[in-house]
C-alpha cells in the first residue's frame, strides 16, 4: 500500500470511529482539525506494513495523540496548531478538552480489539505522556538548566507515544519488540529536539506558531541549557532574567547572537543527530532511515 493510500485509510477510519459517537457536533469539530505529519500512523505502516489491523492501531495512535495536542493547546495558552486556528482559540478550551476526551476515549475503546500487550503497551503510554506533560509544566515555573532533567521530560512528553507505536507494531508484525522501541524512542527524543531547535531558528510562517515562543513560555530548552553553561557570570544573569518573559527585539537578537557565538543550536542539532544514529543502528530498515532522515531534515 502507498504512503497516501494507506494514510487516507487511517483518516477514514478515525472519521468512522467518531461517527459512532453519533453526535454531528464531534464530527464537524474533528473535521476542523488539520492532520499533521502523521509520523506515528506511518511509523506503524513502515514496521507492521503486511497486518491487516496496522491502520486501526495507527488510528487510535492518531487519535490519542490529536487529542494530547487538543489539551496541551489549552495548557500552553496555543493559539495556532498544525498551521490552522487551534480549537481553544477557535471555539474555547472547554470544547477542546471535550473534544480531546472524545478522541481520547475512543481511541481507548477501540485498544480492546487487540492483544493485551498491545494494548497494556499504548495505554501505560498515555500515563506516561500525561506526566510528561505534567513535569513540562512545574519545569516551566522557574529557569532549569539541568540537561539530564529535560531530557527526561522530554521522553515522557513525546518519546514514549513514538516508542509506545513502534513497539506495539512489532508486537503485532512478530518483529523484536525491543529494538522497535528503542528506535521508536530515539526518533521521539531527536523530533522534539529539532522541534525545539525550530523553535528558535524559523520564522513564524514557516513554524505554523509563533517563533521564539518556548522561552517565553516558560520553557528552558536544549539550546538555551547549553547557552547557559557556556555563558559568563554575567551574561548567565541576563539570560536568567528574560525567562518567561516577553522579548523585545532586542533581547531576541541578543540570545540568537550569543547562541551563534557558543554554537548551542550545533550542540543541540549534534545531539538530536547522535540520537538519530543510535535509532537507525538498531534497526536494519531502509524505510525506517528515511523516517529519521527526513524528521531531522524537515523545517517545521
Ligand atoms: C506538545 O508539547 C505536547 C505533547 C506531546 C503531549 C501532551 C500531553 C497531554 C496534554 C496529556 C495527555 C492527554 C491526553 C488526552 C491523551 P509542546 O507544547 O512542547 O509542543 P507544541 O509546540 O507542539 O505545542
Ligand atoms: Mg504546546
């Protein structure tokens, strides 16, 4: 089955699955949401690709995953989404949190068609993703530089969804499980560093948010932990000062310059990279190197 094929089979089938929720309401706001990359929907095609029950796990992939995003616009104040008005800003956040328990929930019930490991997998991963989620926020209080802490975080948050797909696709092909798993995760910790990284080196259009927001917002991310150990006493200060706030211009062009200086979106870029190799050497797979190769080529 080709890419588009097998993911306009997905859509149809996440469609199919809120339709049996019989409530107009939940098809016509599901119907505004834009689809993303689908990373997770193709990452189970490329590794189950010959089980006649991959696009109903990439489905309910899917569908936890639109819903996570629908209650973490309404956490992180979102306004944008996969380039379209986010629901919370569209309607309010009360719709966005009932429509991401609707995809949520379904997703849930449709785990039970499969085997128990598949679904005890999935499911452990959502209270994974949910704490993951959770430490984002507490670590977003104050300034972190601890490296070690937000890569911890960052595999709650996004890796163990991406890992939590990958593995339950071999489970259900017969493939190794734990090499599955660990490219799974690999691939999820090197996507968000290079999302964190697009953060501060693209533009607004290009990202499809607004650029330079994750400072602001609270969030200490890779670049700006490795600027601040390379930073003097002073200018750590400076840089601990404009955290969770508004940037002038100014301030934008000071920590891009000092970034520039101390190459900390090359350290961060070397890691996501190191990362991507360790993915791609636990798995012989041709089609699963083209995944990694483009997420880390990839612009927004
Ligand atoms: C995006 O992070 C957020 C996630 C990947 C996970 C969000 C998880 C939850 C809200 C808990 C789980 C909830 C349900 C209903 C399954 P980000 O804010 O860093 O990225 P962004 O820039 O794309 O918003
Ligand atoms: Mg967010």
């Amino acid at each position: 089955m080709s890419n588009e094929i097998m993911l306009e089979r997905v859509e149809s089938i996440m469609k199919s699955l809120l339709d049996e929720v019989e409530y107009d309401e939940v098809t016509r706001l599901f119907n505004t949401l834009s689809g993303g990359k689908r990373l997770r929907a193709k990452l189970i095609f490329k590794i189950a690709n010959t089980h006649e029950d991959a696009p109903l796990l990439s489905a309910i992939v899917e569908l936890i995953h639109a819903a996570s995003l629908l209650h973490d616009d309404v956490i992180d104040d979102a306004t944008i989404r996969r380039g379209v008005a986010s629901v919370n800003a569209t309607e309010d956040s009360k719709t966005a949190i009932m429509l991401g328990d609707i995809l949520y929930s379904k997703g849930f019930s449709s785990l039970v068609a499969f085997d128990k490991d598949i679904a005890q997998c999935i499911a452990d991963s959502v209270t994974a993703l949910s704490k993951g989620e959770m430490m984002d926020v507490v670590m977003s209080e104050s300034f972190n530089d601890d490296a070690d802490l937000y890569l911890e975080m960052l595999y709650f948050k996004t890796a163990t969804l991406i890992e939590a797909a990958a593995k339950s696709a071999a489970i259900l092909e017969g493939k190794d499980a734990s090499s599955y798993a660990l490219y799974g995760k690999n691939l999820g910790l090197s996507f968000q560093i290079i999302d964190d990284i697009l953060d501060i080196v693209s533009d607004t259009a290009t990202l499809g948010k607004p650029a330079l927001h994750d400072y602001v917002e609270g969030k200490c991310t890779l670049p700006y932990i490795y600027l601040y150990q390379d930073l003097n006493e002073q200018e750590k200060q400076k840089l601990k000062s404009l955290h969770k706030k508004e940037l002038s211009s100014q301030e934008s062009l000071w920590i891009k310059e000092k970034m520039n200086e101390h190459k900390s979106i090359e350290r961060s870029f070397a890691l996501a990279q190191e990362l991507s190799n360790d993915a791609i050497a636990v798995v012989d797979d041709a089609d699963l190197k083209v995944i990694i190769e483009t997420m880390m080529k990839r612009s927004f």
